[in-house]
C-alpha cells in the first residue's frame, strides 16, 4: 500500500504526542526537590501519583467516546487537555494548584497515548506494524531518557515552569498536523444511537476503582503505614471494584467497554499481564535509578538524567529491532523471552552496585536492561491483538494502555515504598531524626547531602546504595514473574488487514479528490 508524505506527517503527529506525554513523566522527577521546594509545599507525592490517576483513570472513557466522535475529534481534546493542564501547571502559585494542573495534564496524556496505539492500529495492519510500533516506542524513549535532563536543567536555573510550558508550542504544532492530515473515517451510526452505548456504569466504576487505588498507593508508606486503614481500605475497595467492573462488564451491560472476550484466551492475558509488569519495572527504574547518582554519586539532578542515557537510548534501538524481527519473522514469543531474560540478569546485577561502584560498570548494566525493555516494550502488542478479531483492536488497545499506565503508580510507590522503609533502617538515627514522619526521606534528604561532613556523608550514601539493591533486586523477581508468565503464549499468526470501518477516508479514491492516501 503506498505510503507518501501525507502518511508520514500522521506517524509524525503521532510520534511527537508520545514524545509529550514521555517527557512530562519523567521530567518532574529530577525537578522535584527544586519544586517542592520553591512552593514550600509538602504533598510533593501527588505531583507524580495526581499525573498517572489523570493518565489512567479515563483511558477506556476516551476509548468509547472515539467510537462515537471519531479518533480526531477525541485525540484533538485530549491535546487541548494536555495543553491546559502544561499552562495551570507553569503557572502553579502552590502545591495544590500544581496537582490540580497535574491531574488535568494526565487526563490529556492518556487519552493522548491510548489514542496513538488505536490509530496506528486504523492504518496499519498487525503484521506490518512492528516497525511502525517501535517508532513510536522511539518517540517514547527519546522523551522518557531526556525528561530527566530537561527538568534537572532547567531546575538548576531555577527555570522549573519551563518543563511545562514548552509543552504548549509542540502541543500546537501537533494539532495543526492531526487537523491537516487525519482524516479517518466516521461512524455511520447515528450520534443519538452511539451516545446511548456508552458504558456510564462501567466507566464510573473504572474511574471510581482507579482513584481508590491511586490514594492508597501514595500515601502507602509516607502518610500511612501499609497496615494502616487509611490505606488497606482504599486498596481493598480499590482492588474490588476492578474486579466487580470485569464482572459487571461480563454479564450486566450489552455494550461493554471492555469486552470479556479479550482476556478469554490464555495468549492474549499473558501479553496483558507482562505488559503491566514490565510497566511496573520500568516506571521504578525511569524513576528512581536517577536517585542513585544523586544520592550515591554526588551528580546534580541534569548529571543524573545523563547518568541514565544508557538505559534510556538503548531502549529505542532495541524497540525498533525487535519490531523488524517481528514482522519478518511473524514470531512473538520468542523475542519476549529474551527480553525478560535481559531483565532479570540485568536488575540483579544492578542489585550488586555499591556507592563505589564505577559509572561504566552501571552504564553497561543500563544497556543490558534497556535493550530488554525495548523488547518487551514493543512486542507485547502482538500477544494481545493476535488472538482478537481486528474489530476488536480499539477497546483491546484502550485496555492494554490502561493497564500500561496503571502500572506507572505501582512502580513509582512500590520504589518509593521499598527505598523509604529501607532508609529509615539504615540511615543513622541522629540524623534521621531531622525529617519528620510523613515525608519521603530519599527527597528531603538529597539536597544536603553534598554538604555533610564526613564521616556521615559517607554513612548516608552507602545506605542509599544499600536501600537502592533491595529496591534492584525487587525489580528482578517482577521481571522473573513476567519470564514466567510469558510462557503461557500461544504462537498465533498475526492479522494481515486493518479494521475498514476506520480506515482512512478515500482509500479507493484518488489522492487529488480528498487529500488522502492509502494506508
């Protein structure tokens, strides 16, 4: 099918949303300590958690309104979203209104990411798609690896708003090419007829579900203990309503926003399942790897985030490798396999670095586990769409983002869990006794440390490293759970056609009668 240049500027809206979202993820969190303290406020835990709640909770909402409006008509509003949320963020006079900000900007980014993977899906029929899929895995590296760097940087000259506000003229940029160049088809069923299948109950109880686990994962282990209520109970509802959403979904609703049948065969949970693990690793590691040669290494927050290019730019290679082999190849399993293996050798490894440990040795560490994510990152797809009809893609992609980015809160708190309680029994007692209870000791305490006498400079940094490789090798027994969990896979052959009720418009026609171009 021939794919000109019209084609391309789709790819290339699509790319740079995900480069967006990337960047806003992982640029806080080396801009944090800064943040925090320039608002002077002390709920700096939600800034991330408030992104991801926004991130994930309506992704299946937005799944089903692109069903009804059309996928331009949604992606455009989530953009606007995403462009809001940037300018109240920038504008943020305090932590609350930050969050506030944060929240609306999430709500921009998943719609934005869920989006992304449903168009491509329009265009692109599964057995080509591995290529396409590690462009945009491309995309999401390259702004996951330089988010670090951008918000260190611009923290240090105290430029902090800039990480977001220079959302607003690429957010631009990319409205002006979905408005010239995506033109899908639109639903032929009447607007009164689509908006009466929307899942009110089901979404209500998704959302509902989501912020339930949402708060009790912050404020697990800062706010509260684990043991807590004011954590066990949010959880536990939390975790009972999802499930009672997939029963409710099952058998009370005739237009379901997550069809039953698309966890129905053993293939298609696997992929599911290690797409939330591999999630899970990843978020901990964009995450807290960058609090290692902070704490450990003395680097400022933009040292830090160079620190991290070996992983990060490693994981874009391998995505779009690992692509190619698919589609030449139209085998799946096999690439996911040695994807976990990397990462289980790699985070044990990681496990084993000290204080003292050279930079080198944690560059190559980095590699091993970036080509590994890569692997994964771009290939869980398959599992997932393989087994369904391709009528089925756009609520299976809404799904599978869904989990991707729930997945992000677990990563961030179950890291932030294991290095806070680690911290509290390896720090000296003297000087922990300077934080007062309720805080993240790892962000408090990361500011000063360049400036502690010795010897508890020293001190304070091998119990960091210490903290850090139990936080590593956690990583490793998700990564084996998810080695198991991969073997469940069926070989299944890939779709060869996309879904022609959402294909762009005019494919039989000339490229001169509506500006468009065959997929």
């Amino acid at each position: 099918m021939p794919r000109n240049w019209r084609f391309w500027c789709i790819i290339l809206s699509l790319a740079i949303c995900m480069l967006l979202t990337a960047i806003e993820f992982t640029a806080v969190s080396t801009a944090l300590p800064v943040i925090v303290q320039d608002l002077e406020g002390d709920k700096f835990i939600w800034v991330g958690s408030a992104y991801t709640l926004g991130a994930t909770a309506l992704i299946p909402f937005c799944g089903g309104l692109a069903q009804i409006f059309g996928r331009r008509f949604v992606l455009l509003g989530a953009i606007a979203l995403f462009c809001v949320g940037s300018a109240l963020c920038g504008a943020a006079t305090s932590m609350n209104f930050l969050i506030g900000g944060r929240t609306v900007q999430g709500l921009g980014a998943g719609a934005i990411t869920a989006l992304a993977q449903i168009i491509l899906a329009d265009l692109v029929p599964l057995k080509e798609r591995g290529s396409f899929n590690g462009i945009l895995a491309l995309a999401w590296t390259i702004g996951g690896g330089s988010g670090p760097v951008i918000g260190g940087s611009l923290a240090e000259r105290g430029q902090w708003r800039w990480v977001f506000y220079l959302n607003l003229p690429l957010c631009g940029l990319v409205a002006v090419l979905v408005t010239s160049f995506l033109r899908l088809k639109k639903p032929t069923t009447p607007l009164h007829e689509q908006v009466k299948r929307i899942d009110w109950i089901g979404n209500l109880i998704v959302v509902a579900s989501t912020t339930s686990v949402v708060i009790a994962l912050t404020w697990a282990g800062v706010q509260f203990s684990w043991s807590s209520a004011q954590v066990l109970a949010p959880l536990i509802l939390g975790i009972l309503g999802l499930v009672g959403f997939l029963v409710y979904e099952a058998r009370f609703t005739e237009f379901p926003i997550v069809p039953i049948s698309l966890l129905s065969s053993r293939t298609a949970f696997s992929g599911y399942a290690q797409n939330f693990l591999n999630g899970i690793v990843v978020s901990a590691l964009a995450y807290w790897l960058p609090v290692y040669f902070q704490a450990c290494k003395d680097a400022g927050p933009t040292a830090a985030g160079v620190d991290g290019f070996g992983m990060s730019y490693t994981i874009s290679p391998s995505s779009i490798i690992s692509g190619l082999v698919v589609q030449k190849t139209q085998r799946y399993r096999q690439p996911m396999w040695f994807g976990w293996i990397l990462l289980i050798v790699g985070c044990a490894l990681l496990g084993t670095l000290d204080e003292n440990s050279s930079r080198s040795l944690c560059y190559g560490l980095e590699v091993i586990i970036g080509i590994g994510i890569g692997i994964i990152y771009v290939i869980a797809y398959f599992p997932v769409l393989a087994p369904i009809p391709v009528s089925q893609s756009a609520p299976a992609l809404a799904l599978f983002t869904f989990l991707r980015n729930f997945a992000l809160i677990w990563g961030v708190t179950i890291g932030g869990t294991v290095l806070q309680n680690q911290l509290v029994h390896r720090l000296p007692s003297a000087f922990l006794a300077q934080f007062p209870g309720g805080t993240q000791i790892a962000f408090e305490v990361i500011p000063s440390i360049k400036s502690l006498p010795q010897p508890l400079k020293d001190q304070v940094r091998h119990a960091f490293a210490g903290s850090l490789q139990v936080l590593w090798n956690v990583l490793a027994g998700i990564s084996g759970l998810g080695l198991l969990i991969s073997l469940a896979m069926k070989h299944l052959p890939l779709h060869t056609s996309v879904d022609e009720s959402w294909g762009r418009e005019g494919l039989k026609e000339k490229e001169s009668d509506d500006g468009e171009v065959a997929a």
